[in-house]
C-alpha cells in the first residue's frame, strides 16, 4: 500500500478516534520482482562418482528496496516479509531439455545470518515436459524481515541431477520472477513518526 495513501486513511481515522495512540495495520499482499536478464548458473559435477550433482546460481533481485522503509523496519513480530513463490525458467544449449531435473532448492542467504530454505521441489515422477518450474515456498509462514534488516539477502538457485542423465554442456542459465508479501502493525505515532 502506498505510504501517503497509508496516512490519509490513517488521518481519517484519527479524526473520527480522537487518539493519538492506536494500532495501524498495512499490508501489500503481493509484489513480484523479475530478473532483468537472465542469471548465468555453473554445472557443478558430483563428488561422488555416480552420486547426483548441481547447476547453481546466486540472485539478488533487489529485494530490500521493493518495500517502503516502514514494511521493512521493526520487529519482526510486527514485521512480516514472506516469500510466496517462484517461476524459474532454465535455459540451456540449442535443442537441450529440462528433462535432468530432479530437484530444486531456493536458498535466502545473508552473510550475517544463518540461510534459510524457502523452497525444496522434488521433480515429479517421469521426466519434467517443460523448461519452467512454478514453486511455492517450503514454510508459508516464514518472514525475511530480518534479512532484509542485517544488509538484504540473495537467493541461492540449486538444481539437481543424476549422473545417469546430466544436462547438456554448455552454458546454462535461469529466469527468476519471485512473488512477496508484506505485512507491518504499528502505532500511528511510530508509523509517522518513523520509530520502530
């Protein structure tokens, strides 16, 4: 929601409360943030022989700055940004298939924070028909408020194969489109007034 239309209804409602002190909730149900161009991914072959290996990127798609300051800043019990999923689009060599992919996993990484999984698809039995994957978040309820806090964060993308059916060589790379909400409860005074 748009912070000055925020505080006009917020206005409006004072006026009619009389009061200086009560509870504002606000929320942006879903904002979706895409690529600009499509993130290169390195093929990463298994440590084990005949073990399963990886093609993994990282993203940054500028996730801190999607949100006004005041659906950021706070605590995160009154705070809440969640991750509600994502379309991944992997693109290989001329005439390569998806058909390799078994599983993939989407990380929230911050360096001063432990990472935390948002996603973990296992591949449906038989071979994926399609070079995108629409995947929702492993815990509907998580919050990257506080990643957002410590200096933003980065999606670490990871798809996995098995030795027995590689992904071609060459260059590979994914499209990403991932969908938030956000969430913030406060005072009147701490929302205009710009505290936590």
């Amino acid at each position: 929601m748009d912070r000055i239309l925020l505080a006009a209804i917020v206005s409006a409602a004072l006026s009619v409360a009389g009061c200086g002190s009560f509870n504002v909730e606000a929320s942006q149900p879903q904002a979706c943030l895409q690529l600009l161009s499509p993130q290169a991914l390195i093929v990463v072959p298994p440590v084990i022989p005949g073990g399963s290996g990886e093609v993994t990127g990282s993203v940054d798609i500028g996730l801190k700055n999607a949100f006004p300051g005041f659906l950021v800043d706070g605590s995160p019990d009154n705070n809440v940004i969640r991750f509600l999923g994502a379309t991944i689009t992997l693109a290989g060599p001329a005439g390569s298939t998806t058909q390799w992919v078994k599983r993939i996993k989407v990380t929230a990484t911050n360096p001063s924070l432990p990472p935390l999984v948002l996603v973990d698809y296992t591949a449906p039995a038989g071979s994926p028909s399609g070079a995108t994957f629409s995947i929702g978040p492993r815990d509907p309820n998580n919050n990257l408020v506080t990643m957002l806090q410590n200096g933003g964060l980065t999606l670490a993308v990871e798809a996995s194969y098995d030795t027995a059916s590689p992904p071609a060589s060459g260059a590979w790379s994914a499209g990403v489109n991932a969908c938030f909400s956000a969430s913030v409860k406060k005072t009147f005074d701490e929302l205009i007034n710009g505290t936590k």
